[in-house]
C-alpha cells in the first residue's frame, strides 16, 4: 500500500523537473532502488499507471535499476555483499558495519521530449 | 528529439524534508518524540497507557494516534491522562511526515516533555516514512512468535529499542527467546531489548527507566 505514497512522490518530482525543463512530455523515468528497500516495483507500476493519466508523465516508462547490497566491516575493513539476511562480517564475524550500498531510494533521471 | 534530465533526488525528499521541519518543532519546544511501531495487537496502546500512568506526575505527555479508522487509541491514552490528537489515515497503511505535522499543530508543544507518536499497525509500510520523532521503537510480542526479525528485517533493523511484550504468556506458547534474538542480533547488533508484560507489569520498571534517561539525555543536547 506505500508504494502509493511512494509512486505518487516520483510523480510530482518528475513533473517539477520537467516543467522546469519546460518539456511537455516525459517518456522515462530512471530510479535506483536498493535491495534493502522494501518497494515492489510491480506495484509501483500498477499505480502509476493510473495516476500518471492525463499529465505530461503519461505512458513515461519506469526504469528499476536495483543495487546490490555492500557493507564495509568497521572491524577489519573487508567489504563484501551478503547474499543471505545475515549481513556479519564473512572475514571476522563482526556485527559492526556499515551499509555503503542497498539503501538507495531515488530518482536518477528523467527523459523527456 | 529526447532530452535527458539528469536529477538524482530522493523519491521521499519530500517527506523527509517534512520530517526534519517537524524535528526542529520538537527540539525548539524541547520535546523527545518516540515513533512505536508494531504489528496490530502487539499492545502498541497497552504500554503507552502504563507509560503515561506511570510517568505523568514527572513528565508531561501527549499522545499522537495513527489508524485508519476510529479514535478508539487516542480515547484510551487521554482516558489515561495525557494530551492526545488521533489521526485518521483512512485507508493509508503508515504515518508520515505531513501527517504528523498536521497532528502537531494541534497540540500546544510548549506545555509537553515527552510526545509518543503510535504508528499504524503494520511491520512494513512505517519503516519506510521518517517522521521527525528521536526514537523509534519496536513492540513486539510473544503470540506473534519467534521468526518476525527474519520475516520483516526492514523494520528491525531501523529502530533504536525494542520491547517485547506479553512474556506472562511465554509458558503457554511456542516462542524460542533465543532464535528471536539472534535474528534481532543480526539485524541490529545490541539492540537495547526490554522484554515485558503489560498485563502483569513484570520488567516495566526497566523500560520507564530507558524512557526517563532518553527524555534526560535529549535535554541535555537542546538545552
């Protein structure tokens, strides 16, 4: 039910940057969505659809660019993508690291005509 | 002829730009906000009700609701003696931060110590929306049982406490304290844990303690 909420955001960001642009219409939208971020892009595809009648960004094609997850152990300094849950430290087992990649949540680019 | 536009800006910028506006009204007036998230039934209400039972002759308190329907919560936690505004999402499955800005200015922030924002019941959708709140805090509870952390790491892995509730019911359910931890462990390494019952009040004391000592630390830095 967020990606409501969130389809609707990537909505009004595109449509800003394009009338800035003063482009009429959009016909892609780039976003980068990290593995760690709950989205299901079906659904956000679903809801834009709908919402995206009628304005400049009807019919724009979404882009899902996922990024993997990369932590960089605090404790030895290894980096690595966990491929389960468990994001420890292969290396030594350390539990304090910190998330370089994954969390992405954004709109790279638009293209418009 | 397609022209691109490059703009690299976070889909929630809006929201969280809220966020932080709502953060600033609260250190201004020097309130510590505390997001409770939790699955429905998890006893979100039950421990704000002991909370503001417990601590209203030390701290002034109000209470932010969230739900999709009813003033059910907000009915309770005034019942119990604090200030309370409900917010009515109709329909949304999560607080965010314009909902919580319109909650705010109903309540007058300066005659408030401690503001509890109670999140929608749901283990997924509240993770994903900042509120400006301090602290965010995690209800689980037994009945729900020991694989949640594996189920819903989103939600684990982005708070900063964690209660679980309802361990008077430990002997009649099938909940391995251990495994729930370790998957807590992994996602959230040291999270601080109070493991409670609000119906019995065993480890309360432990919980209000933390409180008491966020609400002390968090004077500390807007003073």
């Amino acid at each position: 039910m967020h990606e409501l909420s969130i389809t609707e955001s990537i909505l009004e960001i595109s449509l800003r940057h394009a009338a800035e642009a003063e482009s009429e219409k959009i016909t892609d939208i780039h976003l980068v969505i990290g593995q760690l971020s709950s989205i299901v892009d079906d659904s956000v595809q679903f809801y834009w659809d709908i919402i995206s009648d009628g304005t400049a960004a009807q019919g724009a094609v979404l882009h899902f660019r996922r990024v993997r997850v990369e932590i960089e152990c605090q404790a030895c300094g290894e980096s690595y993508h966990p491929e389960e849950l468990d994001l420890s430290c292969p290396a030594c087992g350390s539990r304090d690291i910190r998330v370089v990649a994954g969390e992405e949540f954004r709109l790279e680019a638009i293209e418009v005509e | 002829m397609k022209e691109r536009i490059p703009i690299v800006e976070k889909i929630l910028s809006a929201n969280d730009h809220i966020a932080a506006q709502n953060k600033s009204a609260l250190d201004l007036a020097g309130v510590l906000g505390l997001n409770f998230m939790a699955s429905p039934g998890a006893g979100k209400t039950s421990l704000i009700e002991h909370t503001i039972k417990k601590l209203k002759d030390r701290l002034k308190l109000a209470v932010i609701d969230g739900d999709v329907a009813t003033s059910i919560d907000a009915d309770r936690a005034a019942a119990a003696g604090a200030q309370s505004v409900q917010i009515n999402t109709g329909g949304e499955c999560h607080l965010d931060a314009i909902m919580l800005q319109g909650a705010l200015s109903e309540l007058t922030l300066e005659e408030i110590d401690l503001l509890i924002v109670e999140n929608v019941g749901n283990l997924i959708c509240p993770a994903s929306f900042q509120l400006g709140t301090h602290k965010s805090v995690l209800i689980a509870s037994v009945p729900e049982g020991d694989d949640k952390p594996y189920k819903y790491p989103g939600m684990y892995r982005g708070v900063e406490a964690l209660v679980i509730n309802k361990v008077d019911l430990l002997p009649y359910v099938e909940f391995d304290m251990e495994y729930f931890q370790q998957g807590v462990e992994i996602l959230n390494p040291g999270l601080v844990t109070f493991p409670l019952s609000c119906r019995t009040e065993e480890g309360l004391d432990a919980y209000l303690a933390w409180v008491e000592a966020e609400m002390e630390a968090h004077r500390r830095v807007v003073q």
